[in-house]
C-alpha cells in the first residue's frame, strides 16, 4: 500500500464486508450517494452518517486508512465550503467583508452541510475500493452491466478498462509525489508566485507524468498479451458470484434508511 494514499486500494482482510457480493456494494455505493443528496437537513445526514459509522466498523479496516481519504480532499472540501460561506443569502449577517460580500447564518449552515455531503460521498467510495478486490470489482461490474450486451457492447472490455484506470489512480498519485520531490530537490519553486506562475511550475511535473503513463500502461498492455488475454471471449471464472445473506442484512439496512430519509423529507 503506497505511504499515505489509500484511496482505490484494496485493504485484505476477512470482515463482514469484505465478505458481501461485489455487485451489491457497489450498488449500495450508488444507492447511498444518491440518499445524501436526498437528505436536505442536518437529521437525515446524521443518519447517514450513523449508517456509514457501522459499515466502516464491520469493514476491520483502520481508520487512518479513511483518515489518508479525506486528508487528500481537504482543498476540495475547503473550496466548497468557502463558496457556499459566501455566496448564500438569507439568514442573520454575521459579519461582512468589505461592501458586497457578508456571512450569514444561511451560508455557515449551507458551508457545513456541503463539506459533511462530500466527506460522507468520499468514504462510502474507499469503502468500497477498499473492500473489494480487483478481480472481484471487474467482475461485479461486469455482471451489472450485462445487459448492455443486447447493444452489442464489449461488457467485458468495458469493465476492466474501469477496474484498471480506477486502481491506477494511487499509482499516478505516487508518482506525482516522487516527480514533484525530485523538481523539488533541483531547486524547482512550486509554491510561491501567483496562480499563472504556479501552473507554469506545473508543466515539469506534467510532461513526465504523462509519459510515465503511458509507458506504464503499455508495460501492463504487454503483460497481459504475454499472459494470453484476448478479453472475455470464452473465459471462465474460479468463484461464482453468489448473494449470501450478508447481502440481505445490507440490503435492509439501506432500504430502512431510504424510508426515514423519505420521512424526514416530508416532515
């Protein structure tokens, strides 16, 4: 596991979770995603937020795992908050800044809930990555997308080319790290100067990076032609996906969650 990147990497061991039907979590993913933008206030995503604290304690996985997940939105969750702190009108004025910009308890509110949203979206995904295996994952994604095949769709292609590019996103983080210490170390200035300066101090980190990928992703193109891949044409699999009553207890979980989202919707 790369030092402080956790995000898209799968987490072995034996838990309650890991043990689900990949197509399940990944459905379940979705499905809680979409039950945090239908909770519109701070009761339905404390729920939520309940919810997702007994997954991530049935995962066994540590929570500085999750902890390295959200350290790395932490710009991300600071911008959002930040335009919804002082773009939302109504409430009492706080306080103002300057003549047209003021804080209101509306956009402290807004600022909060926007920033929890995100922080929750965010961990139900490492959950998932974190749980399942890639085998498993392109797999599971498959399998959901099979009905696709009626248009003449390569299901199969499709779903590994997403297994791939999603568990070569700490891979392209590592390597930013290492390219960045190493213009660091020749005296490269990549923090100070204004916004255009620091995106021309990014084109040294850019150029390598993109050429790392694509030598990287033609070394995994030419193991996988030395291992006789020629996509799903005939392949078999070892384990058959199965629900297992795991599945179930899940399951019921969210659909308990959707109605007291609905009922505190119409409340």
């Amino acid at each position: 596991m790369v030092d402080g990147i956790s995000f898209g990497q799968f987490y072995p061991v034996r838990s309650f979770v890991h043990q689900m039907d990949g197509r399940v979590k990944i459905v379940l993913t979705i499905a809680f995603i979409v039950f945090l933008f239908l909770a519109t206030n701070a009761a339905s995503l404390l729920i939520c937020a309940i919810s997702l604290f007994f997954f991530i304690a049935a995962t066994r996985v540590p929570i500085k795992t999750y902890l390295k997940n959200v350290r790395a939105i932490i710009p991300v969750l600071l911008i959002t908050a930040a335009f919804n702190l002082f773009y939302t009108d109504g409430g009492t004025v706080l306080f103002k800044i300057g003549s047209h910009i003021s804080v209101t308890t509306n956009g402290v509110q807004t600022a909060l809930f926007m920033a929890v949203r995100i922080l929750l979206l965010i961990i139900s995904s490492a959950i998932m990555t974190n749980t399942t295996s890639p085998t498993v994952l392109t797999d599971s994604i498959e399998s959901l997308l099979s009905p696709l095949k009626w248009l003449r769709l390569d299901i199969h292609s499709l779903a590994m080319m997403m297994s791939i590019a999603l568990r070569f996103v700490p891979t392209l983080i590592e390597e930013t790290d290492k390219i960045m210490n190493s213009q660091k170390a020749r005296g490269a200035d990549l923090e100070s100067g204004n916004l255009l300066r620091r995106i021309k101090a990014l084109l040294p980190i850019l150029i390598p990076l993109l050429i790392s990928a694509f030598r990287r992703a033609a070394e995994l193109a030419d193991a996988m032609e030395c291992r006789c891949y020629h996509g799903g044409d005939g392949r078999t699999r070892l384990r058959v996906m199965r629900l297992s009553w795991r599945d179930g207890v899940a399951i019921t979980v969210f659909v308990l969650l959707l109605v007291g989202l609905i009922l505190l919707r119409r409340m």
